[in-house]
C-alpha cells in the first residue's frame, strides 16, 4: 500500500510539468570566407580532390563540413563546371558511399553569391571503371560573377542517399544503415552519403574544349 501511494503521489508531482525553456544565444560567426586558402582549379583539365579530415572544416549555413577551396579560371563566359563524386565501396559496404558535393559560389571580395545545394546528380556505373554521380553548373548571368568556388557538403544530405536503379531519386534514409522496406520495383539498392571522399572538377567552355586525359601528380590521381 505504502508503494501505491508513493507512485501515486509521484505520478500527481509529475502531471502537467512543464519543460524549462531553452534560449539559445545567437552564435557569432567571426569566420569568413576570405579567411580560406583558396587553390586555383585550371582551365579545361579534370581535377581529382580528395574531401576528408585532412582538409578544413568550416561552419557553413548548413552545418560544418570539410571543404576545398577554388579559385575559378579566367574563361570565356558561359563556361560549364562538371562535377562528378565517386562512389567509394567496400568489403562491407558493396552499395558504397559517396560525398555529396554542395558549391558556394563568392564574388571578387569573397562575398557569398550563391549555394547550389540541389544541382540534378545523375549516377554513372559505367563497365571499365568506379561508379560516380554527375551534375554540370553554367557560369553566366546570376553566376556571371563568380570568381571563387567553395566544394562542401551539408548535414541534411547525410540522412540521404541517391537509388542506383534509375541513378536519379533521391531517398530519406534517416542515418539507417539498411533500408526499412523492400521496394516492389527498382531501385531496389541505394548508395549513401558521407562526410568524406573523392570528388572530380573541369571548368571548360564545352563547345571548344574536348575534355583532356587526367594527368598525375607524384604519381597519384591526386591534384590537390
């Protein structure tokens, strides 16, 4: 009876509790963009840049991220951007994982023009070689000032993955590691976002430049 009464009293204490009120102070954001170290990415040459921990991290609008940093070359505009992310498999992940490559654009004083966060990726499995997504962004009119270019990643796109049946829906994942159903029809497999890996560049203007052979520096794929 004594332990009835004392849940009971318990339950009456707790009933209509309400929860304490968080403020969160503003954050003061004394990092910019002109603090960056930024690397000239060459004209019509596909770059291979490799995003991990070894790299900065920066506190962008859509949470922290490693990133490379680009200063953009002097083409005729409209030039285009290709920018492929490949899938990084392993024995325990055939599906693989791969960076999703968000691209903050800055002007000549290193001032925010634009974030393409949702750039039209296509999945590529060619036969002879590792399987990668693609999008290509024009550099003219809103981008007509562009001068910089920062290659990020964003904290909404790793509860995301990209299905590798069509090589273009986008599905919630929510961080599981396996999906929660079987689809009825493809896709039926998907690859998952990461923090980190290996993105491909090449600016050129598309109707004059074919796209050259990729070169090697200290006898790695590895430009930067």
């Amino acid at each position: 009876m004594l332990l009835v009464g004392a849940l009971s009293l318990g339950a009456c204490a707790n009933h209509g509790v309400q929860p304490p009120v968080v403020i969160k102070a503003p954050e003061d954001f004394t990092r910019s963009f002109s603090n960056m170290t930024f690397k000239q990415l060459p004209a019509d040459e596909k770059v291979r840049l490799a995003i991990n921990n070894e790299d900065p991290s920066f506190q962008f609008a859509g949470g922290d991220s490693f990133y490379e940093a680009l200063s953009l070359p002097q083409l005729a505009q409209p030039f285009l951007i290709k920018v492929q992310s490949e899938v990084v498999t392993t024995s325990s992940d055939y599906h693989g994982e791969l960076f999703f490559p968000v691209l903050t654009f800055l002007d000549a004083n290193k001032e925010n023009i634009l974030t393409a966060d949702s750039l039209p990726y296509v999945l590529q499995e060619p036969a002879a070689e590792r399987n990668y997504m693609e999008a290509s962004i024009q550099i003219s009119d809103e981008l007509a000032g562009a001068r910089y270019m920062v290659v990020h990643t964003q904290n909404d796109k790793l509860e995301m993955s990209i299905a590798r049946g069509d090589g273009q829906s986008i599905l919630r994942s929510s961080g599981y590691q396996t999906m929660m159903y079987a689809p009825s029809s493809k896709p039926r497999y998907r690859v998952n976002f990461s923090l980190d890996g290996w993105v491909r560049l090449q600016a050129y203007v598309p109707a004059l430049t074919p796209e050259k052979p990729k070169a090697t520096l200290n006898g790695e794929n590895k430009y930067f």
